[in-house]
C-alpha cells in the first residue's frame, strides 16, 4: 500500500514541474500557498486508505479464492483480465461514486470540497474531504467484490487511478489534437476541466478518472469551445479566502449555507 503513497507524491511532482514549464494557462495564485490545504487533505487520504487497507486485501482473496467477480465469469487470457478489472474498478470506483456525489445532496455536501478550488492544477486531484476517501473506498471495496480482480490488479488499478487524476487536473499545455485523441479513451485534461466548471450543467458532467468511455456510454460527457475561458470554482461557494482554510474546508458538510460561517 505504501506504493500508492509514494505514487501519489512522485505524480504530483513530476506534473508540477511540468506546470511550471508549460502552463495550459496563467492561474493568478501563489502556488506553494495554494496547495498547502490540498497536500493536507492529500495526507488524510493517505491516512484512509491505510487503515482500511486490510478490506481490500481480504476482499481480493475472497474473490479470488471462490472464483467470484466478472473476470472469473470470462475466465480469459491474463491480458483481457487485467483490462476487464481496471475498466470494472474504474467504474464501479471511480466513475460512480463520483455521478452519486454530484446527485446525492448530502454527499454533495462532502463531495464540493474537491469543487471550491478556484486554480485547479495537478494538487487538486487529491483535494478530498476525509469523508470522500471513505467513500470512495466503499466504492472499490465493493467494485472488488464485482470485478474478482486479484491485489496485484487492485494496486495497479490504484496507482495508474493516482496518475491520471493528478495528470486530468494538471495545468499544462497539451495540443488540442493530441488532447482529443486521448480522451477518446482516457481522461485528458482538457475534458476534465470541463468538470471544474463553476456553473452547471458543466459541473454535472465528465464524471471519469481513467477511461472516458463511461462519460460517452452514460451520456454525461460535455464540450466547451474555450477551455481557458473556463471559470473554475462551484457557483454556490466562491469566497476564495475561505478556500484557503483547512478548518473551512472540513466544515463544509455541516454547512447549509456555504457563504455563511
């Protein structure tokens, strides 16, 4: 499990670097200070995944000991195997949780953390209140269960996860053709910042992390002509001082009215 950790902080350096060499655009903010609450709320999720580590593991050799989950039910060559389980993991962990959070409001509530980052670069990817982790985690427990992917499959499927979620959120200049290419089958950036919208209906699409295909097979994918004309932030939370804050930020589920203390 202490791969994913070290993952996750060389992922971020690299594509920090990168922002910093090629920019996609010009974020008026003073990084380093920017990203101290989103490296905090980086290490609680360290810190979640860590202590419920032992599910998955014991979820992955049950399936795997009573030949349960989709890649049993196929029984194919190791190759169809580890694409069937990242594609199942990736649904079932990624894609859903995140429709369910934009559609349940009190998740919503937990969910909007991730939302109120006004610069959105390569650490708001991990910019989750604790809450999401859990989550989050009860999602790939389950999506486990379904897909009977194997340990070896799950940390594979939770690192390549880490890399394209800091990769779809950095902010580096990529070619428009070479970006649209790439989300014909993964994330790319440029599809994500969709997501980061402040106004709906762009907020309430492009729920993907690693494939795109779920976006396009569930309708909820979305285009923006301008991608740099995008206003990053949620509509009903864009007091950017209180951004700023680790202690607003943990708050913000127990709140109903977000621009009120």
């Amino acid at each position: 499990m202490f791969i994913r950790d070290r993952i996750i902080v060389s992922g971020i350096t690299f594509f920090w670097v990168i922002e910093g060499v090629v920019p996609f655009k010009f974020l008026n903010y003073k990084k380093l200070r920017h990203s101290i609450p989103n490296f905090l709320l980086t290490l609680t999720t360290i810190i979640v995944n860590f202590l419920f580590a032992f599910l998955l593991v014991f979820a992955a050799d049950w399936t795997n000991e009573n030949n349960f989950g989709v890649i049993h039910l196929v029984n194919s060559t190791t190759l169809v195997s580890v694409i069937l389980g990242l594609l199942v993991l990736d649904l079932i962990g990624a894609y859903l949780p995140h429709l369910v959070q934009h559609k349940v409001k009190l998740l919503w509530y937990i969910h909007i953390v991730h939302h109120t980052d006004h610069n959105v670069d390569t650490t708001t990817a991990n910019r989750h209140h604790p809450f999401e982790s859990v989550v989050r985690f009860i999602f790939t427990f389950v999506g486990i269960f379904i897909s009977g992917a194997p340990i070896g499959l799950v940390l594979m499927y939770q690192s390549i996860s880490v890399i394209a979620s800091q990769f779809n959120h950095a902010n580096i200049q990529i070619s428009n053709k070479v970006d649209k290419l790439l989300s014909y089958v993964i994330v790319s950036p440029n599809m994500h910042k969709v997501h980061h919208h402040f106004e709906l209906p762009y907020t309430d699409s492009n729920y993907g992390n690693i494939f795109s295909i779920w976006d396009r097979l569930f309708s909820t994918h979305t285009n923006v002509a301008d991608q740099k004309s995008i206003v990053y932030g949620v509509d009903t939370y864009m007091n950017k001082e209180k951004t700023k804050s680790l202690k607003s930020l943990l708050l913000i589920p127990f709140k109903r009215n977000l621009d009120k203390d």
